[in-house]
C-alpha cells in the first residue's frame, strides 16, 4: 500500500475514534501545563506529537528535518506534503490538549461579540471569540508557531477555554457573516488608508463646493478690485502663460529622438526579480502558468525556484512538482 494511503487509513481511524467519542464540549486543560514534566526533554517538534503514532517514522523525520532548515512547523511541512489534511491535524492535537475542534456548525453572528470590521481583524490574527452562555470560547486557528507553542508541554496558556479551527473555516464564517464590512474594504480600503497609491476617484461633492467657492471670490474680487489691480494681475497671468509655452517649445526642441529599436542591455546589468505564484487548489491551471513563466524573456526566472533550485535542469523541478500535485491524496 502506498505511503499516502498508510496515512490516510490510519488518520481516517482516528478521526472516526475521536468524532465517536464526541470529544471535550468544554475547551478547557484537564492538567496543569506547569506541571512538573516541563523539565523532561521535548521532542524537537512537539506539534507533531499528537500524530507521530499515525505515520511512517521516515515521514515523521523527514518533516522534522524540513521544517528545522526553512523555520516553519512541522505540521505545515505535512500538511503542504499531502501526508495529513490540516482539519485531520487541528482535530488529532485538539484532542491531545483536551479540547474540541471547531467547525462553525450552528455558530450565529448573533454568538460573536466583535463589530463586522473587527471580525475581519480577528480572522486575520486567528483568534475569535465566541460567546457559549455566560462564557467566551476563544476559537484559535494557529498558524506560524502557535501549534509549536500550544503543544510544547514546557510553556503555559493563559487562555484556559478554547477550541482549534482552521483558517479556511475561520475565513468562511468571516465571508458569511460580514460581506458588507469586506465589500467596503475591497473597494475603499486603499483609498482611505493610502490615497496617493490609490487611483479611485475623487468625491464630486467635495470637488463641487472648492469650485463654488473659486468661482464666488473671483466674482466677489472682480466686483470689488480696482481696475489697476485686475489689469496688473491680468499681465501677470499672460506673462505666465506666455512663459510656461516658450518652455514647452524649449524642451521639445531639444528633447532627445527616441529610438526605434530597443537598447539591449547586459544579462548582468538587469535587476533581480522573483516570480511568486500562489496557488491553492489550483492543480489543473499549473502546466499552463509554468508554461506561461517558461515564456518570460528574461535571464534566469526559472532559477529561483525552490524546485529548480535544487535540480540542474530548471524544467524539470517544475515536471516533478507538477507530478507531486497530481498524486496529492487528501482524507
């Protein structure tokens, strides 16, 4: 049996044990996290503990390995590996710590306190609060370190009631129960916080009045001007005018021809780039955007890839990758 289907029997195994029993209802420590055993050795990826018994040892070091060289946890390195889907994951080290795994199942907006932009916010973070009577429930979806540091034995929790989601489900209740507040953010959010990178247009009311206002004090000055002063100042405005077009004539006479062909320029003179193409559960479009990137007219954009970094040959970092999505197996 393939490696992929050890693990997905054995996870789909626990998984069934853990939903029969209908784990913890109350996210709370049925232990002291200081407790005497933080002075015994923890393994080196302690957020893998809770699923080392459901997969091969090889796989297990593998990922310990993968994960020490590039900083990330372990658990990702299985999860981005196909080993383990990330609720299979959330769910077996939910209930090593003694608590529930949430899926948002009868989970009103009615049930979170947060405004709709702080919703967006806690989403963000991976931290939600949800009220369950006269309690709050912190609904954690860990990422970076947080599942190192919620399973390391060594370090305590000063949150004694949550539960664990993933992202994509925390994402999903976000969508569902404050699309306005996400709508207005999409299409106002970089004008509001940076309008000089903005290309929204301007409000016309506010445009609408500043040129009301040009218009009366130009009327009220007209009225109220001596003749002297409007015609000085209308001299001084020719002689802008008249100034700022000999200056135009100027410069284009002496602008430079722009040439016809294109200056080649040395490989080495060139900048660096890097190509970051994300994808998630995009299997079907990846030969056409490697396909597209092998198009690219410039000096080593299929260097710097991780794959292709590895390899002498670039394109075929991108066969195998390809190959390993196509294999991906989930449970």
């Amino acid at each position: 049996m393939a490696v992929g289907g050890v693990v997905g029997a054995a996870a789909r195994r626990a998984s069934a044990d853990f939903s029969r029993g209908g784990g913890p209802q109350r996210a709370s420590f049925p232990r002291d996290r200081s407790r005497s055993t933080a002075t015994a050795r923890p393994n080196v990826c302690p957020e893998i503990d809770c699923v080392r018994h459901l997969l091969p040892h090889r796989i297990v070091t593998a990922a310990e390995h993968r994960a020490r060289s590039i900083g990330v946890g372990a658990e990702r390195v299985l999860i981005c590996a196909g080993a383990m889907t990330e609720e299979a994951y959330l769910t077996a080290l939910a209930s090593s710590l003694g608590t529930s795994y949430e899926r948002f199942d009868g989970v009103s907006r009615a049930d979170c306190p947060l405004s709709d932009d702080a919703l967006i916010e806690a989403a963000a973070a991976g931290l939600l609060p949800l009220r369950q009577g006269r309690d709050v429930v912190w609904i954690i979806a860990p990422s970076g370190s947080m599942a190192r540091r919620l399973a390391d034995p060594r370090k305590s929790w000063p949150v004694r009631s949550f539960r664990l989601t993933s992202s994509d489900r925390l994402r999903r209740f976000v969508m569902r129960h404050a699309q306005r507040a996400l709508g207005g953010r999409a299409a106002d959010g970089l004008r509001r916080s940076q309008p000089h990178l903005s290309n929204a247009p301007f409000r016309r009311g506010g445009r609408t009045v500043a040129t009301a206002a040009l218009v009366l004090l130009a009327f009220l000055f007209s009225a109220a001007a001596p003749i002297a002063m409007i015609e000085t100042l209308s001299g001084l405005m020719c002689t802008l005018f008249l100034a700022a077009a000999i200056l135009r004539l100027w410069s284009a006479y002496f602008a430079r021809a722009i040439p016809k062909q294109p200056i080649p320029i040395d490989d080495a003179q060139l900048p660096i780039y890097t190509v970051i193409c994300a994808l998630y559960r995009e299997t079907a479009v990846v030969n056409d955007l490697v396909a597209a990137i092998r198009a690219l007219d410039y000096p080593g954009i299929m260097a710097q890839t991780p794959q292709a970094g590895a390899l002498d040959d670039p394109a075929h970092g991108f066969d195998r990758f390809n190959r390993h999505l196509r294999r991906r197996r989930s449970f």
